[in-house]
C-alpha cells in the first residue's frame, strides 16, 4: 500500500513537471510570436554616421506609440516603419524585417555626401551620390569640396541639382574621382551656368572653367598650364588662368 502512495506521489510529480515545462514552452513560443524590441544598425560611410540609434529609436517610438512589447508581430506596421525611417533627410534606405524572437530589426543606408554647399548668411547644406541635398548633421562633419555661388541658391530651391544643373553634377564627380584634381581643387564658386570658377590648393590662380561641359578637354588644358607655363613663370606670375574658350589657355 505503502509503495502505491510512493508509485502514485512519483507519477504526479512527474506529470507536475511535464507540464510546467509544456506551459513554459508555450509561453516561450507565444513570445516569439510578439513584438519584444527593436535592433538599429546603420551602415557607415566612409566610417561616419550621419545619424545614429538615439535618433532612430525616439523617432520611431514617437511614430507608432502602440509599437510596444506584447504586440503581435502581424500587427508590426512594417511598411510605415520604412516609410518613416525614409523620411529622415540623412536615411537613403530602410529596411524593417522581424526576428525569430520577436525582434523588430532596422537596417538603414545612409546618404553620402560628395560636396557641401557653403552660404554665408543660411545654413549649409550637402549635396549626395544621387544630386539629392539635404541639410548639414549637427554631430558630425563630412570633408568634400566646397561649393558657393548664387546658382546654388537655384538649386537649394529645387531641393536637387539635376532638374536645374546636371552638368554640376558631372564636374563633382569628375574631380572626386580623381586622385590629384581631389587633392588640388578645394573650392568650386558657381556664379552662373557658364561661369563656374576653381579654387587650388597650392597657387593663387582663380581658374575660370566657363560651363561644366567638356571636362576631359579641359582639365587637359589646367594639366599643361600645371606642367609647362608654371615651371617657366613661376607659380605666383598670374592671378587668373581661364579655359573657357575651346583649345585656349588665357593666362593673366
């Protein structure tokens, strides 16, 4: 009798124990099906973050309020989420996908900026790959070519340069894209379409570009004033150098 009480209590325990394990397995389970946090991770450019997680996450909480733990993950609006993280000036793409264990994850592509738009009585702005501008981060600072004028504020209007200005894109990209003209070209003043100006690093020359068309033929011309006139007259015997005008170099 005694043993059947002992059989008896075992067999109880054991089921005691099969079933907390089963809840614990379903509750665990359960979880996975809800809404438990979010994960940022933002790829870099050139090692500078643009923007940063303490910005995505009150940016995202702000948007959707209910987003909170508990929530089940059909209900995650992950269409909007993107949408919103799309919104920031300095977020090319987003991409919002959920976890296994309930984890909402964000990736995010930043802008990148290849030249900065200078003003001496407004705020500065970038201009990206894509000819989009947007505004300067107030936490960090991206060194590319400088450019000032008054066509600019055209384009700052338009919010890009390729409806009003393409070819501006055209002589951005010719000098980042070269090792030297990168090094040697600091700042670049567009008055007008066809009067666009370069600033050296080392030589006082203002050199006169004209338009931005016919780039390769022209900083032809810039290399053989660099590699033929220089050596003979020294780099402080002109003031302007102009390339505006086809198979001429005017210097003054």
């Amino acid at each position: 009798m005694k043993k059947m009480r002992i059989r008896k209590f075992i067999g109880f325990l054991i089921l005691s124990v099969i079933l907390l394990g089963f809840i614990g397995f379903v509750e665990k389970q359960s979880q996975y099906k809800t809404y438990q946090g979010l994960e940022v991770q933002i790829e870099g450019v050139s090692g500078l973050y643009f923007v940063d997680s303490k910005e995505i996450v009150p940016l995202i909480q702000e948007g959707f309020p209910n987003l909170k733990a508990g929530m089940m993950l059909e209900e995650v609006p992950l269409k909007e989420i993107e949408d919103r993280l799309k919104g920031h000036p300095f977020v090319k793409n987003a991409d919002a996908s959920l976890g296994q264990k309930g984890i909402l994850q964000l990736w995010i592509e930043q802008h990148q900026p290849i030249a900065r738009i200078a003003r001496p009585l407004a705020a500065d702005a970038y201009i990206t790959t894509e000819g989009k501008i947007i505004p300067t981060s107030p936490s960090y600072t991206s060194r590319v070519l400088i450019l000032y004028g008054p066509q600019l504020e055209k384009l700052l209007d338009q919010g890009e340069v390729m409806t009003e200005m393409p070819e501006l894109m055209d002589l951005i990209t010719f000098i980042n894209g070269d090792e030297f003209w990168k090094a040697q070209i600091t700042e670049v003043e567009v008055n007008s379409k066809t009067d666009i100006r370069l600033y050296q690093q080392v030589g006082r020359q203002v050199i006169e570009l004209g338009d931005a068309g016919n780039l390769d033929d022209k900083f032809e011309r810039i290399q053989i004033f660099y590699s033929e006139i220089l050596p003979r007259k020294g780099w402080d015997a002109y003031e302007r150098v102009s390339v505006k005008f086809k198979e001429q170099i005017v210097c003054e």
